[in-house]
C-alpha cells in the first residue's frame, strides 16, 4: 500500500529563496506534506513546514536514523589497483581518465571499511553486507543501474546484498536507473520484501507508459507501506504539479 506520497527535491537544489518559496506553494498547493532530500538541501533550506522521509547522504553518518545510500557505486572514488595510479599521474588527472573510461564505476569512499577492493568479486560484496549488518540500523540503498547489473559471477550486486543482509538493510528501487535490458516486474517481485521506497517520474520517457503503470499498480498492491516519491530529471513546477495531481488521480 502506498503510505505516503513524497516529492524528491533534488533536482531544485540551485533554487535561490525566491525560487524555493515558488517550490513551496507548489507543493502546499497540491496537498505535498512529505519530502525527500539531499544532506546540502536539508542543511541549508528552511523546511520546518514539511515531513522529511529520507535524506540522500554523499557521507556515511553512524548517527544518521534512516540514512539513505544515493548508490553502491560513485563517479568519483577509485578503486585498487587503479587508485595507486594517483602517485605516478596525480589524482586529479587519473580521475578525468578515470571518468572517461569507468564513468559509474566506482565504489563510495564511506565503504572503505571493507577490506577487499576489486567490486566484480563476490567476496567483496559479501564483506559490504557484513559491514552493512555490524552498524545495527536501517539503511536504504539507493539503486543506479550497476546495482542490477549481473556482473559479479551472474549475479548482480542487490541480489547478493539481498541474500547476505538482515531485514534492517532496505531498497529504494529507482526504475529510471535500471540497466537493459531488464525484467520490471522480475526485480519488483524479488526485492518486494525490502523495497520501501520508490522513484517515479511519469514524464521520464525512459520507461514507458505501460511501466510507470506498473510501478504504481506494484506500490498500491504490495502489503507493506511504500513511499512513492516522484523525482523529476530537471527541475520544472508546471511540470511537478502536474504530475503531483496525476498521481493522486492513479492512486
């Protein structure tokens, strides 16, 4: 069942106040009391009027309640062998090279308890949900789309996080970052159990109609409470109240 329906406001983080305060009456005038948000947004923006559900983090904070994992892999970490490059050519440089060749793939640098490097074995995402399991609290992990890639033995690495972590671990399943090909409804039915959150962008034309259908139909389904966010691409109010009120309308 959908418990809540959010708005991401990520994509308005450049908003000036003037800006926000057009953001604001949007959301007051569609009935929006739930928010999602980023670590800089939460700490700079006044948001007393709302209910802030999730808040994305760049840095893992052991104190943080219901912490919010943007994604397993990040654009601008390094990983070995290829980090110890940095003293031959700098960091700088290798990171530019390192863009251009790996682009999304690298791992968080606030993971850099685990032991193991190389993210195409198993062992190292068996040692990630270990990690995961020790801090003794709710973590939701972000999807982009080398989570659901299968490459690592044939698996991808939510479905050995899945298998590995306790029921404290959770998803937040983002269907715009999905790799392809892929199954929608396979993935909605294997992760179910721990799918607490949902991204939606109905005028994304990465998925089509038939699919966002779907994704809404799964949340008003499913046994549990989900949070439905809708998380534009770029930043537009006509745009978010518009979908804000078709939304409303499918659930």
């Amino acid at each position: 069942m959908i418990e809540k329906l959010s708005v991401q406001l990520y994509p308005y983080i450049h908003y000036d106040e003037n800006q926000r305060t057009d953001l604001y009456n949007v959301l007051h005038n569609t009935g929006i009391k739930n928010i999602e948000v980023t670590t800089d947004i939460k700490n700079n923006w006044n948001l007393n009027e709302f209910s802030i559900t999730g808040v994305h983090s760049n840095q893992y904070d052991v104190n943080a309640t219901d912490e919010i994992v943007p994604s397993l892999i990040h654009e601008g970490d390094f990983i070995f062998p290829i980090s110890s490059m940095a003293q031959v050519v700098g960091r700088n440089s290798l990171k530019y090279v390192g863009n251009l060749i790996f682009r999304n793939r690298f791992r968080r640098l606030f993971f850099h308890q685990t032991k193991l490097k190389n993210y195409f074995k198993k062992e190292y995402w068996i040692e990630l949900a270990c990690w995961l399991n020790s801090q003794n609290k709710k973590i939701i992990l972000h999807n982009h789309g080398l989570e659901l890639h299968e490459f690592v033995d044939g698996e991808s690495p939510w479905e050995i996080i899945h298998r590995y972590t306790t029921p404290n671990i959770r998803f937040q399943f983002d269907p715009q970052n999905l790799p392809n090909p892929f199954d929608l409804e396979d993935l909605l039915i294997r992760f179910h159990q721990r799918i607490d959150s949902i991204h939606l962008d109905l005028d994304d034309p990465k998925l089509t109609n038939e699919e966002k259908e779907t994704v809404v139909e799964f949340s008003k389904v499913i046994s549990r409470p989900v949070n439905l966010i809708i998380e534009q691409t770029n930043p537009d109010l006509k745009k978010l109240e518009k979908q804000i009120k078709k939304l409303k309308q499918l659930i």
